[in-house]
C-alpha cells in the first residue's frame, strides 16, 4: 500500500508513531484531508506533531526537486524533442497538460504547496489553542492535537483482537477485503459536507467556518428547505414528536402515512401507493416478493439499472435476463425467446441517474403489451422534476392531457403513466425528504404489504419526516416553476460547458455528467475543485459507472445563481487545464467515449424532455434566472394549497399580519415565515 509505506518512512522519528496499530494507520492515511486533497489525514494532521511538523516542512520544499529528478532531465528533454512539447520555465505551469512528466510535477508542486498551507494552518490553530488554554507553548497545543498521541492512546487503551492460533481472522479478512478496494480503485471516500438549509446551495466541510459550493447533490428542487416544507415538519414535530413508535403493524401506522400515500397515489393516478423507507428498499422488497411468487417469472432487466432493483431480482430467485441498455430491438428478443404465458416483468427506469439518459417507456409498454409482461418502471430520478405536476417522465410523455386533468387523481385512459403497471419513486431526492414509494393497482398494492419483508418488519417513517416529503410531493403538484427553472439552468450549463469544449455525456435530462475517464483523475478533480475552488463535485467511479467512463456528477437546480454557474464552468475549464483532463476535441480524436465525441455518423439527435413551450420560452412566461442576491421564488397559491391537506391534524396556519399585507411567502424568509406563523388549534 502506496501510502502506508510512504508514511512508514517517517514512523522512526516519532516515539508514538511506533505504537501505533497498523489499522489505525490504514484508516488515517487512506482518508483524504477535505481542504488538502493531494494530503491524506494523517499527512495533514502530522503537521501540527512538533517532531513532524519540521519535517514535513523541509519534505515540501524537496517534493518539487525530487519528482523531477526522478525522470532524469536529459531523458525528459530527449522525449519532449521527439515528440514536439515545449515546456514553459515554470514546471508547475498551468499550460503543460499535454506532458505527462510536467504534469506530475505540477502534481508535486500541488502537493507542495497543500503541505505548507497545512502548516501554515496548523501554526495558527496552534497558536489561538495556545492563547485560548494558556499553554505555555504553542508548541505543546499542537502537540495535543497530534493524531499520533491520539492514535497511539487509543491503541494502548482498545482491546486487541488477535486471531487464536488455528480459529478464523476476521480483521485479516476485513483488511484483505478492503485491501481488494484500494487495489482496483473503487475504495470509496466520503467527503464531509454539510449542507445549509440558509445558505442553500451552500455547505460547509468538517469546519463549519469553511464553506463550499455543492454542485452534486440529489436534493434537485431545493425542497430540503422550503418554508412550507419546514414549516409543516416544525408543527409536525411540535405535536407529534420524533420516531414512529414501531413497524407499521405495531403502532407505527398512522394518518400521516395513510394520507401521504393517497397523494402518491393521486399524483401517479393509481389506486393505491404504498411507503417504505426508501426506494432502495421498495425496489428491493417490491421485485423479491413479486419475484419469488409469480410462478416461474422472468425479469427482463435493463443493463443500466439500478443496484436496488438488481438485488430486488437476486433476492427473488427468480430467472433473470438482462437486456442492453434501452435496446429495444434485443429486449423484443428476449422477450419472444419466452412463451407467451410466462410471467414476465420489464424492470427498467425512466431517467438513468448516472448518464442522465431516458428510458423508451412507451415502446417497452408496447411490448410489454405484446409479450404479456408487467411493467416496472423506476421514476427515482424523474419525480418532483418531469410533468406538469411533478409525477416522472411518464407523466410529462402526455403533458397536455395531464395538464388538462388537473389534480383528478382518476387515471387518463390510454396514457403511458396509466400504461405502466408499477411506478416506483423516492422522496429522497427531487422533494428533499427521504422515504420510497411504489404505486399501482389495489390488489398489487395490498400483496406487497402483506408479504413483502423489507416492508413490513421495519419501523415505519416518523411522522415528522413524512409531513415534510407529504407537503413536498403537494407543493411540486400545485407548482410547475421550480422544474421548469431547473430545465432552463440545465440548459445554460451544457451550452456553457460546450462552449469551453467540456464533454458532457449527451442526454436529455437533468443530470450532467462531465466525463474525465480516468479514476484517479476523477477524484483528483473532485478534490481539486473543493480544495482550489471550494466546489464540491463527487467523483464517479467503477463500479456505479465503466472503468474509462469516470466522471463528475453535475446536477443544477434551481437555486444555483448565474454568478455560480459562471464560477463553477471557470472552475471546471481550470481544473481541466491543471490536471490534463481529455476535452470534448479529445475525445473526438480518439472516436468517443461514453457517448462523448462520437464520430457523426453515429450521433442521434436528443431532444430535452422538457421543450421549448413547456418551458414558457415560447410565450415569455418561462421563469427567471436567479441572479446573486436575490431570492428564489415561493409560490403562494401553492403553500395554501399545500397548508389545507393539514388543517385537520395540525389546525389552520394563521399569517402574522405583517406578512399577510407584505411581500408574498416566496420572498420571505423561511424561518420567519415558521416563527410568525400562530397556529390555532383544531380537533384532529
Ligand atoms: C435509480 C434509483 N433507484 C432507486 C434508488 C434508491 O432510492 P433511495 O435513495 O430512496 O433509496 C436510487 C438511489 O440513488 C436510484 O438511483
């Protein structure tokens, strides 16, 4: 291991280091220094060892001279001439992508660079722990904070767990099998970030004083923090209090549950809906139940889809045929290898969360229609953001009829969304709550709750959390603005990022992915991003996409302000230059990957699943973009409506007068809005 050996080298100079366990170790130095990304934790925090800290010192100074004497210069040169790259004096430059050799001592430079500012930081934070606890010394402050006393404390005080001699080790296996995750780079780092329900789209990192951008997050709308979000959870939790008090059978069942599933039912026009904890675990209880009791049912799994519903069909038992990626012509296929009478299920999705590409629903209804198959579609990435009231791509396949329908949760007759026999969605990620869903007949509905495990031998949502996704889901139905802001700011980044010859993995949804191709380079550009520009954007790595198609997730909402899409597409452009990062033109050259810079012969036309009209760009009624400063709009009409589906278990919200005569909800704050807020009380 790469950097544990590297560490080591340094382990004779302190007196703890060498006590510490080799796993402590491992768990110190494979985490990343959030503000460092070139330093590992240990690395950072070992700045502020008094033995250490000088040493690292004087490695930061040697780390540039002795990456480039590890080339040989003559060598270097020699390989420059043949191959026509001019190197600029500066070896840290930002122009030298093109030279693997100068690339890697830019990277040194970096990392150079990111120990003195460690240092330099550990010096102050010494200094005020000096101030503040009167220590005679800084010194001895930072020597109190030195992960290797702490690491080496923590070891004297753990029990040890040694294997007995002839019985099985299990740290052994632990190490080895996370040892197998380092070797093939999919070991996954979590970074730290706490996002600001104020600040939106704001959060900030370990340090609460070190704020950043997030450009990842699933929380699409913004809804997390929406003022009748929030107010209603206030309330919520204010009379009923926090956890559901046991599984949905055992006392956990409850109006709030009963009456967010009739709006997930009516959202989708389905008679009935049923909520789990997540979708992971509706996709999963809902395909291993149907799965394991169809009698000899088949899955017809898409290639793409989701690890949720992959496991749903392991866990059935049931015989699975995976067929290629919205491939329609090898689904028909596979299905026709089949007799008629067989029990089959289509699992696919509608929007594929890495890729941002959009399933063929209505062709595989078609299908599903001539190979007698049920249809099970995943909206995970849809609901909240496509229709005219929110309820997935289905819904926006028959805009106008949807539209025409209004809130009517009766089903439209001949419509995709009615043509679907199983809707599965999240409350986690476009309403900003967390819970799953599936909707679809009543009989279908009723088996799943009565056999289905993962549904039933749990502890139910808690309240609180299920008025917050409750009002959401209401909110998102009444209110079309916030996703055709989003559509429009979908627009502007990818035209901004191909103006900068970025590769964006082409695709009609919201989802952008930027492709780097490379998993190191995919996570040094995450890091370099929080770390250069303070934006996060996580890295995608094997195995959520293919080795070669690595990339950064990007996902807009309507909330980011120009001013931050700006700054992220000069961020990203930077991060490319510094680290080397194949452009579109690149790509190109090479014939494409990942559906980027295709040879034209091979490109198919994508429209955006919202158009122009739908969006208002034909009638000038398409929403603004937010501008720095100015505050994201909040529809009234639509916080009224949303407010009534409570009156009966939490009474009416009466306004403060000062905000039933000032500005709409929409400009006012949310915490204001909750505090001025009276509730009078009504019988439940
Ligand atoms: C396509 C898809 N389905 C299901 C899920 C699981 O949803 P949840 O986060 O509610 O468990 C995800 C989560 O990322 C997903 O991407």
């Amino acid at each position: 291991m790469d950097r544990l050996s590297s560490l080591s080298r340094f382990k004779g100079m302190c007196p703890y280091l060498g006590r510490t366990k080799q796993s402590t170790l491992r768990s110190l130095c494979t985490a990343t220094s959030p503000k460092y990304p070139t330093l590992n934790k240990l690395t950072e925090k070992a700045t502020q060892c008094p033995v250490l800290g000088p040493v690292l010192s004087v490695r930061s100074k040697q780390v540039v001279a002795g990456y480039a004497s590890l080339a040989g210069t003559a060598d270097v040169k020699k390989i420059h001439e043949q191959k026509g790259v001019h190197l600029p004096d500066n070896a840290a430059s930002a122009d030298i992508s093109m030279c693997p050799h100068a690339s890697a001592a830019a990277r040194a430079a970096r990392m150079a660079e990111d120990l003195a500012a460690a240092k330099r930081k550990a010096a102050a934070k010494a200094a005020h722990a000096g101030q503040a606890k009167g220590d005679a010394t800084a010194a001895a402050a930072a020597a109190a904070g030195c992960p290797f006393h702490a690491a080496a404390a923590e070891a004297s005080k753990a029990p040890k767990k040694q294997a007995k001699p002839g019985l099985f080790d299990y740290e052994k296996f632990y190490n080895e099998e996370i040892e197998k995750k380092h070797k093939d780079a999919s070991y996954r780092y979590f970074n730290n970030i706490n996002r600001l329900a104020k600040k939106f789209p704001i959060a900030h990192t370990s340090d609460p004083k070190d704020e950043v951008e997030v450009w990842c997050a699933n929380d699409y709308l913004g809804m997390g923090n929406n003022p009748v979000v929030i107010e209603t959870m206030h309330r919520t939790l204010d009379k009923y209090g926090h956890g559901a008090g046991g599984t949905r059978n055992i006392a956990g069942n409850g109006a709030w549950h009963l009456g967010l599933e009739a709006e997930l039912a009516a959202l989708h026009r389905k008679p009935a809906a049923l909520v789990f904890s997540s979708c992971y675990v509706a996709n999963d209880a809902t395909l291993a139940t149907l799965g394991s009791k169809l009698p000899n049912c088949v899955f017809f799994s898409d290639s793409m889809n989701h690890a949720s519903m992959i496991q749903g069909i392991r866990h059935s038992g049931a015989r699975k045929v995976i067929f290629k990626h919205n491939d329609l012509q090898d689904l028909e296929a596979k299905l026709a290898s089949f007799p008629k009478d067989t029990p089959k299920i289509i699992a696919f999705e509608s929007v594929y969360s890495m890729c941002g590409s959009v399933g063929p629903i209505k062709e595989i209804c078609d299908l599903a229609d001539k190979y007698g198959a049920l249809t099970f579609l995943d909206e995970v990435h849809a609901v909240g953001l496509y229709g005219p009231r929110g309820a997935g791509v289905a819904e926006h396949l028959d805009f106008q009829a949807h539209l025409a329908a209004g809130q009517s949760p009766a089903p439209i007759p001949g419509t995709v969304m009615d043509r679907i026999d199983i809707i599965t969605g999240t409350l986690g990620k476009a309403y900003g709550a967390v819970g799953g869903y599936i909707a679809g007949s009543t009989e279908f509905v009723d088996m799943i709750r009565s056999y289905a495990p993962g549904f039933i031998f749990t502890t139910s949502l808690p309240p609180v959390t299920v008025a917050g996704a409750h009002a959401s889901v209401r909110y998102q139905m009444e209110w079309m603005g916030d996703r055709k802001l989003l559509g429009l700011n979908v627009r502007a980044l990818k035209k901004r990022f191909a103006e900068r010859d970025i590769p964006v993995v082409p695709g009609p949804s919201h989802i952008t992915p930027v492709l780097v191709g490379d998993a190191a380079l995919a996570k040094d550009a995450s890091d370099y991003l929080l770390a250069k520009h303070d934006i996060y954007v996580q890295a995608i790595n094997y195995p959520t996409v293919a080795r070669g198609e690595e990339r950064l997730r990007v996902t807009i909402t309507p909330r980011h302000t120009q001013e931050q899409m700006e700054k992220l597409v000069d961020a990203v452009d930077d991060t490319f230059n510094t680290l080397g990062i194949k452009r579109l033109q690149d790509w190109k050259a090479l014939g494409g990957r990942a559906g980027v810079g295709l040879p034209d012969d091979q490109v198919k036309p994508i429209k955006d699943i919202w158009n122009d009209e739908q969006l208002g760009l034909l009638d000038g009624s398409a929403p603004k973009q937010l501008r720095a400063g100015e505050k994201h709009y909040v529809d009234q009409r639509a916080v009224m409506v949303t407010r009534s589906r409570f009156e009966k278990l939490l009474g009416k919200v009466e306004e403060a007068p000062k905000l039933r005569a000032g500005a709409p909800l929409g400009l006012v704050d949310a915490r204001a809005t909750a505090a001025a807020a009276t509730v009078v009380a009504a019988a439940a």
